[in-house]
C-alpha cells in the first residue's frame, strides 16, 4: 500500500473509495475521493479498489453531479424567463435592455483535486468564482488575507472533517471530537470579523460530520452537518451557487436548496439569507479585453 493508492475500509463494508494520504507504520491517513472525509485506519483494514469498482463508483458520482448540475441550471432559466417577463411588461424596457451580476464566490478547498471539480462546476454554472487550495489549520489567516483583496459576496470554507474515533468520551456537541470543525469555526469567526452582516457576506462551511451548531453559532449562513454524514465534494458549491443566482430581493432557503444537493439536509442546514444576484441597466459592451491603468494618487 503507498501513498496515492485508492482503498475501501473492509470494517465499513467498503462503503467509501479513499485516497491514501500518509502511511505511517501500520497505519494510514485517508481522504475520500467523493466525501469530504478525512479517516485514519490501519493498513491491514483497508482494500485495493479494483477497476471494476472504480469505474462504477466515478460513474455514480458523475451522474449525482450531473444532476445536481442540471437541476440548479433549470433553477437559473426559469429566473431568467421570469426576469425577462418583467423587463418586457415595462413600456421603457426592452428584452435585451438589462444586464446580470451574479454574486462573487471566493472558495477555498482543504483539497486541491475538489478545489479543481469546484471551479469546474463554477466555470460550467457561469459563477463569477475565486478558489484557493489552503490547508484547513491555515484557512482563518488567510480568510483575513483575502477578504479585504477579492471582496466577494459568498465564502466557501470547506476541505475534509470527521468525528474521530477512539475517543473515551465522545461527545458531539465539542469541538475537541472533530479532526477540523475547529478550524473551520476560526475561519468562519474571522471572516464575520471582517463583515458582520449576514446579507453582505454569505458563508458557506465545513466538510463531513462538521460541527453544524459551532458553525453557525460563530457566523456560517449555511454549514455542514447538521446529520454528522458524510457530504458531498460539490455540495457546498451547490449550496453558493444557488446563493450566487438568487435575487437580492429573494432569500435563499434550505428547502430550495436541498433538491441541488446530494447529500440533503442532513448533509447542510442554514438559515434564511437574501441571494446575491442583480440586474443593471442599461446593458453595457463586453469590456473584458479592457485594459484599465490604475490611478497613481
């Protein structure tokens, strides 16, 4: 067994594919290739995926993607139809007379191969996206680095989480039972240091079994996990793009949400926060190739 081999745990019935992390010894440390879940288990519990299973596993999951994907594109074309009804309804307006400005997403990742599918899923939803791959421990200095720089409407604070095991006293309500909801709650507390208001800044954070109440007790708009489950890689991107495309006038509910996610609600909750989507007019030119020098004061 080495470092990069992907694994099944024969104690959970082979129920999660993992990539191998470390190996130390006889032990290894585990991240899932599908779930934000970070795992330790020792080598002789752990099995080689075979093609077969591989093949068919990434098949499952492109489907679940694909529909998730679908499912908030069909979200976004009604938006539009309906957008475009009320711009036609309006003497002064015409169909082509307005423009779109959907929320900014800045997104860091606790794992740069999730970070990558993210910015694809982004890219694919046409969500104006920032991400950074930054390990969990490091993620509230650099949420005070970036948010004053990028200025974004919706945060994603997410990589891998888990209950630990082994523990005397397990205790679900403390923080000291998770490998990183600490991390994520101090990242999520710096980031409401920077912007108070709920509606100005959406947070979005936490991985697998994170600690869901610490979360939003600290600032989170919407977190992970409320069911201590395993969540999807994309699940918190679902959850910002929604945010991204809903209309300022709008809130944004779990109940609209859940039907976006793989995981559903026991994968994330929130509470209530008002979209970050708008529309100007009048419509203006592409200015992308606009090369703008900056003032010297």
């Amino acid at each position: 067994m080495k470092v990069g081999d992907l694994v099944v745990r024969k104690s959970y019935g082979g129920d999660i594919t993992f990539r191998v992390e470390h190996v130390m010894n006889e032990m290894t440390v585990l991240k899932g290739t599908d779930y934000r879940l970070i795992a330790d288990s020792p080598l002789n519990d752990l099995l080689t995926v075979s093609d077969t299973t591989l093949r068919r596993r990434t098949r499952q999951a492109q489907i679940k993607m694909l529909q998730s994907v679908e499912s908030i594109q069909q979200h976004r074309k009604r938006q539009t139809e309906r957008r475009k009804n009320d711009f036609q309804s309006s003497e002064t307006t015409s169909k082509s007379s307005y423009f779109e400005m959907p929320g900014k997403i800045l997104h860091l990742d606790g794992d740069a191969s999730y970070l990558r599918k993210s910015m694809a899923v982004y890219h694919q939803l046409r969500v104006p996206a920032e991400g950074h791959y930054v390990p969990e421990s490091k993620m509230a200095d650099t949420v005070a680095q970036l948010l004053p720089r990028v200025k974004p409407d919706i945060i994603v604070i997410t990589g891998h989480d888990g209950v630990l095991k082994g523990l005397k006293h397990r205790d679900l309500y403390s923080l000291q039972s998770y490998k990183n909801s600490q991390h994520f709650v101090n990242a999520v507390r710096t980031a409401r240091q920077y912007e108070k208001h709920y509606d100005l800044l959406n947070v979005v954070a936490g991985a697998c079994q994170s600690h869901f109440e610490a979360l939003l007790q600290v600032g989170a708009n919407f977190a992970s996990s409320p069911g201590r489950i395993m969540i999807h890689a994309l699940d918190p991107v679902y959850v910002a793009a929604k945010a991204a495309y809903t209309s300022v006038k709008d809130t944004v509910q779990m109940a609209d949400i859940t039907p976006h996610m793989v995981t559903g609600m026991e994968g994330l909750g929130g509470v209530e926060t008002r979209g970050s989507y708008r529309v100007g007019m009048p419509k203006w030119k592409d200015l992308s190739s606009l090369q703008v020098t900056p003032s010297m004061v």
